[in-house]
C-alpha cells in the first residue's frame, strides 16, 4: 500500500515540476551565463504558480515522509 502511495506522489511530483514556469531566460542563458543565478532573488509567486509551487513543496515533503516510513515498516 504504502508502496503504491510512493509511485503516485513520484508521478504527481513530476508532472507539478513540469507545470513550472521556469525562472531564468532560457536554455540560452543556462549556457551563456546571462543574467547569472540567483538563488536568494526575491521573486513573488502569485496565482496558480504559487499554488503549484506549494502543492510541490507539500508532495516532496509526503514523498521523505513516506520513503522513511517504507523503511521502518519493511
């Protein structure tokens, strides 16, 4: 059971990572290095991304928490 839960949290995580908007200029400027990363900017979500950006958040968390409870169980 908690098996099944694991694979269904993977799959939901992968699809809410896919539904985000990405944050940088591009592949060009991964490769270029324009505008350069920054991890602490100050970016305010609002809408559905800061919806989907929460729901990931919560979905990672379930996942640990699940993974170490396989452990314990099995």
């Amino acid at each position: 059971m908690l098996n099944a839960l694991l694979m269904i949290d993977s799959a939901m995580i992968i699809i809410l990572s896919l539904l985000q908007s990405g944050k940088t200029d591009g592949m060009s400027g991964a490769f270029t290095g324009n505008g350069g990363l920054n991890l602490f900017a100050n970016v305010k979500e609002r809408g559905s991304e800061k919806v989907v950006s929460n729901l990931t958040l919560v979905l990672g968390i379930l996942f640990f928490v699940l993974v170490i409870a396989i452990r314990i169980v099995g």
